[in-house]
C-alpha cells in the first residue's frame, strides 16, 4: 500500500516530492504520547521536468497510480510512424528500446524510494495524499536544533533500549558546520528556563536547565566597564532547601541524595572574573518566578581573556552548572594589548559540555524537581521520550529500565562531549591562517582531555599552540601542545594553524578526539572508576585560503604588558605568617581545611576556615589536588612548585586545577583589592554540593594593593592598560 501511494503521489500532476513522517509530541506538548501527521520533505526522485512517461505513469487522461505503459499504446503506434514536426522516421525497435530503458530506470528509482521510506525506520505511514510542501529541501534530521524545539521524529520506539540507541547513531547526522553562541553586551538579561538538549548518540532529547540554549548566549565586556546581569528565574514553583532532609553528619559523603535539592531555585557566578565577592556573591538565592540583579564593575586594570558563568546554589550547583547552565565570558583585549598577528587571528569560542545522562538523571532523581510552568506542565527533566522507562532509584542509585538494571557500560550510556549543544560538529579552516579557539569545559564531575587523532587518508597537518589558561595569558607564549587537559571550570586558548600537504587535495581534513576521565577514588560500583570514554569532538575542513597568507613561518613568540595583580611571583619572598596548607582529603568526611580549620558546608555558611589580609601575597601548599580540582574565587593563584606533570607548569596562572601527574603544588596568591568571603572548594561539582566547600575571610581596607608588584615587575599596570611594553635600554657596555 505504501508503495501505491508513493506513486500516486509521484504519478500526480504536477508530481509531488513530499512525504508525511509520524512525529510523536512530547508530554510537553499537546498530550503525552499523542501522534501527528508533519509534512516532511524527501529529494526528488526525478527531474522537475521529467516525463510521465520516465516515471512508468500513464497519460494525464488515465486514473491516477493505473497501469505501467504497454508496448501497444497507441503513443507508441504514433511514434513507430513519422514525427509531424520533425519529419523524422523512428524505428520500431529503438522506440521500444527506449520504453524498457525508461521502464528499468523507473522500476530502480521506485525500488530505491521504497526501501528508503518504506525500511524499518517506518518513515512513511499511511494515510491521504501528501502535500507539495518544501521541494527540494533536505530531510528532517534527528539531531536538528530548530526542529526539535517544536517536534522530534522517535523511531524504534517499541525496540530494546541498546538496539534503538545503535540505529540512532546510525541515523545522526554529524559534521554540520559549527554554529557559535549569540554574543551580548551589558545590560544582559538571562532567563533561567527549560532548555531542551538534543542527544543524536542515542536517539530524541533532553528536557535540562538552561538559558534558552546550550551554552547560554555569550557575553562580552571590556575592562573598566559595569557589567549589570538581571538573572530571571522562569522556572515553575519547586521546593528550596527545606527539602533537604539531612543532618550535618550527614555532609560531606560522596553520593548522598540527602544533600541534592532546591532544584529549581538558581544564582549567578562569573567563573574567573577578578571581581568583589559582594558583587559576584553566592549567597544570592533566586526562587521561582522571582529575579535579581547582577552589578559587576570589572576593575580598569583586569587582564583580557576567557571565563564563564555558571548557577552556584549550594545543593543544586552539580545539576544546573553541569546539566547545561553556562555560557562564555569574554574580557577583551584593548586595542594594542596584543601582537598584530595575535590581534588579527580570527576567533571561535568552543564551549564544551560533557553530557553525562545517567549521572543527571540520578541528580534528578534525587533533588526531585520538575518544571511546573505553561504548557510544560509536569514535564519531569532528564526524561526522553525515546526511552520513557529509564528510571534512576534515588536509593540505591540503579540505572534501569522496566525494571531490568541497565549496565552504564552500555554503547550511548557514556558521557559525550558537545561543542556549542552539536554533536561532533565541523570547523572550516583556511589553509595556513592561525585561528584562535577558545575552549570551555563544564561537567558535572569528569576531566577531559583534548588530542589529534590518528591518520586518515587525505589527512591536513595541524599544530596547536598555547596562548592563555583559565584567562590569563602565558608568561611566555605560545606554548606548543599535542594534549590539553581541561576539567570543569578550565579554559584554554589554542591556536590552531591546518595546512594541506602535498599529497592531498581540497578540503583535506582533521579532527579532534576528546577522553573524558573519572576521578581515581572512592570505592564500590557507584564510585568513580577510572574509566574513560574516547569519541570525537571536533571535524576539521581545510579549505583552499582565500588569500596568500604568510603560513610558512613559525609562530613567534611574545608576552603581553600584565596588571600589577598578576605580576610574576616565583621569586617573591613570602613572610612565614602567609604560609598556609590546605588539604582536600580523598576519604570521607571530604570537606576543605586551611591549617585543618574548615568544616563541611551546609545550608548555611560555616565560620571562616581562616583569616587573610588584603594587598599581601599568600603561599598554600595545595595537596589532595589530583583528586580534587580546587577552585579559588575573586583570586587566580601561580605554580611555583610542582612535580612532573605535562601540562601545568610553574608559573602558569589558574583558577581551577586538578593536576595530572602530581598529587600536590606550590601555589602563591596575591590578594588583591576586594575584601570579604573568597570561597574555595572542589570543582567535582557533586562534592561542592555534598559540602566541600569553605571560605577564607579577607580582611583590611577596600581597595588595597600589594606594593612591591612593581619590584617583581617594573612594567605591570594598575589602572588602564597603558601600552605595549617599553622596551628596556641596554647598558652603556653594550
């Protein structure tokens, strides 16, 4: 029957190229599990202008979808005699040499049609005439952002789960051209709101929590401007934290759903900035339907480069900032502040989120909360319509599905990274031009690492240099790199020069791979392991330039004119009351210590874990920190003792860090400007939640500096950038 109606459809005059797919809305939508027919389009099975004839249909006299042509049609008597325009005799035998050509070419064209849309994704369904709607477009594809945002096409519905999640992948269209976020200026107003996630490695979507995107629009400020953020909660009424039933001895254990809640109440940080902890506070608590505004005046001498934002509730922070609530931050680099060939190189922000579903349902399970507003009523998150019996026991933490536990190992259960909500999306370079990528990792607990992949035929070569890490550039750069190792909460600037080789021709191509890894602690199956999970990340498309540029010599290196608050500190001489330790145990109760003060964090804020002065240099010896990336607010901080490790180096500047090689570092801060709470926790975002948290309480006047900056470095500035460095005059011997 299908197959009739395809080709009344294609035997109509005019022909129609349209189908009707079955789409499935969701319980979002106009009713759980309700049917609609959506006109979608397939290619033209022929020409616009090809005969009737061509495509094995009668005469436009005949009953639609009749009988194929017969070789005694009077047509064919005509044609066998003389053509009355042309005068020109036609010999039987060619005549009906044509007819079977035509009719083997429309037979294979059928043939191909029905198999793809009569095949066991079902596209087609029964049913009146299709429409001749959107000729000539392509089809709908699962993983499309637009048209998920009204409806999405669940095939295999009624197939085991693993089988469903092969044919998805399968289907999912990959190596689309990378699009980047919308990029706003203050005053920017975020709207806090269910956002869907598509998830093409599996099939269907995500409901989660986001600004309207995955990432959230990126925003964009320049030093010494006022940065004014009004954060809108549009989430429907959830409970805060008196639905958090624990006690305190409760805090500070790793999976504890007691300590997961306030799910749909959310605030604001600005991961990075170098901003007063009263501005950038979080301590703010915006619930439901309620809004509050961010004014953050980015100080005059801040250092250009690259941050995020992110909620920072306390119990909720995991499944909003891990769950797909972030954006990019961009300070930017006044005119001048960088190298002509630096300034020039065009610039793409890759913000990467590690999807991890079965790691965001649990959460869910356990903090309970669901949207609750519009015509998204009770729509539950982390739910996908392709797999509507996937349950997370929020007891014993079973990942299953009609009651069967569900092996997390399963092929589409692993955590996979997106780059600006694609999946394995394409970058088009141009062949020997430098590009700058800024990189942003958010997850809710993985580190991951960023590397080539191996040969291919047509392959382009790429280098990669480093030029800043969590936004602030290297003393010396660039940095050649082959891996960059990121958890969540880094960022890296990478620039990235492909080239076509000799033996290859246009486009020629690479791509990036990405490792996403646990943490090596804990114990038990619902610990982190070691495991690790490989795919890739990102196609790169290497075109012929569109100009000669200068791409055979090497990049040079430079450093820029720093703020006096990131003078250099390895040689400074540190007074013994600013030595401190502090100490992130890898057993329970995980909770921050600074000299062994600190407790772990629960609804309201313990007492300080230490007290601090404003405008002195601190140093801390930082251990636990492979197994804990420390986070440090308002303050970045400079290695100047580490062990062996490839990729942070002594004198790299940081924020968040959790070391590959060493198990502790060296670390000294200088305190500057901003007195108040400066908060300090693991970056394991479930441990934040679940209590390692504290703070450090900075105290002195408002404003303050540390005044030997200019003795460590006679260039650094305190107000407006100035200039390019001043080039030193060489003594008189010379």
């Amino acid at each position: 029957p299908g197959g009739a109606r395809l080709v009344r459809a294609l035997c109509s005059d005019p022909p129609q190229h349209a189908t009707t797919v079955r789409h499935m809305r969701s319980a979002a939508g106009d009713g759980a599990g309700a049917f609609e027919e959506v006109p979608t389009a397939v290619p033209p099975l022929a020409p616009r202008g090809a005969s009737r004839g061509a495509l094995g249909c009668e005469p436009p006299g005949s009953p639609v979808g009749g009988s194929l042509p017969s070789a005694t049609s009077s047509s064919d008597a005509e044609s066998a005699g003389s053509d009355e325009k042309g005068g020109v005799r036609r010999l039987p035998f060619l005549r009906g040499m044509v007819r079977v050509v035509a009719f083997v070419a429309a037979v294979g064209l059928l043939a191909g049609a029905l198999l793809l849309t009569v095949a066991p994704s079902a596209r087609l369904r029964g049913g009146g005439a299709s429409e001749d709607v959107n000729k000539g477009s392509e089809p709908a594809q699962l993983d499309d952002l637009d048209a998920l945002q009204e409806e999405v096409w669940i095939p295999f519905v009624n197939l085991p789960s693993e089988t469903k999640m092969k044919k998805a992948r399968e289907k999912a269209k990959t190596h689309q051209l990378l699009r980047e976020p919308e990029v706003l200026r203050g005053p920017v107003t975020l709207s806090f709101q269910a956002t869907k996630i598509p998830t093409p490695w599996m099939g269907g979507y995500f409901w989660t929590r986001g600004y309207g995107s995955i990432p959230g629009p990126t925003i964009r400020v320049k030093p010494g401007e006022t940065l004014e953020i009004r954060i809108k909660n549009d989430l429907g009424p959830g409970p805060g934290y008196e639905a958090c039933n624990f006690n305190m001895s409760q805090l500070g254990f790793f999976m504890n759903p007691a300590t997961i809640c306030a799910l749909n109440h959310t605030n604001l940080h600005t991961h990075g900035l170098h901003v007063s902890p009263g501005e950038d506070s979080i301590f703010a608590h915006i619930k439901p339907g309620e809004e509050h505004v961010m004014t953050l005046k980015i100080p005059n001498d801040h250092m250009p480069g690259t941050h995020w934002y992110h909620p920072h509730l306390h119990h909720a922070t995991a499944a909003q900032a891990g769950g797909g609530a972030h954006g990019t931050i961009i300070v930017d680099d006044p005119p001048g502040y960088l190298p002509k060939f630096v300034e020039d190189m065009p610039e793409k922000v890759m913000f990467i989120s590690l999807v991890n579903v079965p790691k965001a349902m649990r959460l869910e399970s356990w903090g309970l909360g669901t949207i609750e507003k519009g015509k998204l009523a009770n729509q539950t998150m982390w739910k996908n319509p392709l797999y509507p019996e996937w349950e997370s026991d929020p007891v014993n933490g079973i990942f299953s599905e009609h009651g069967k536990s569900l092996g997390l190992d399963m092929p589409g259960l692993e955590p996979q990274a997106v780059v600006n909500g694609q999946w394995r999306p394409k970058v088009q370079l141009e062949d020997g031009m430098w590009y700058r990528l800024r990189f942003v990792f958010a997850a809710i607990e993985q580190r991951l690492e960023i590397f080539t992949a191996g040969s291919f035929s047509n392959a382009a070569f790429c280098e990669y240099q480093l030029l800043a890490k969590d936004g602030i550039y290297l003393h010396d750069a660039p940095r050649p790199v082959d891996r960059v190792y990121l958890v969540s909460g880094s960022r890296a600037d990478v620039a990235v020069r492909c080239t076509c080789g000799f033996a290859t021709w246009y486009p020629c191509t690479a791509k990036l791979d990405f490792t996403a890894l646990w943490q090596p602690m804990g114990l038990g199956r619902h610990a982190p392991t070691m495991e690790s999970t490989t795919d890739e990340l990102l196609h790169i498309e290497v075109v012929r330039p569109s100009y000669i540029p200068a791409w055979r010599f090497p990049m040079q290196k430079f450093s820029v004119r720093r703020p006096c608050y990131l003078a250099d500190l390895r040689n400074t001489q540190v007074m013994e009351g600013n030595r401190h330790a502090i100490d992130m145990p890898m057993l329970y109760p995980m909770a921050i210590k600074f000299d062994g003060e600190g407790h772990v964090w629960g609804h309201k804020a313990p007492s300080p874990m230490g007290t601090i002065k404003v405008g002195e240099v601190q140093e801390w010896t930082i251990s636990g920190i492979r197994f804990h990336p420390f986070h440090l607010h308002v303050n970045p901080y400079q290695i100047v003792e580490i062990w062996n490790d490839p990729y942070y180096m002594v004198g790299d500047w940081h924020d968040t860090m959790l070391l590959v090689g060493s198990a502790e570092a060296k670390v000294r801060v200088n305190i500057d400007k901003f007195t108040g709470k400066m908060i300090a926790h693991c970056h394991l975002l479930e441990h934040e939640d679940n209590g390692m948290m504290g703070y450090i309480q900075i105290e002195g006047v408002e404003g303050g500096t540390w005044s030997n900056a200019w003795l460590e470095d006679n260039q650094c500035y305190t107000d407006r950038f100035p200039g390019p460095p001043v080039a030193e005059t060489p003594p008189m011997w010379r």
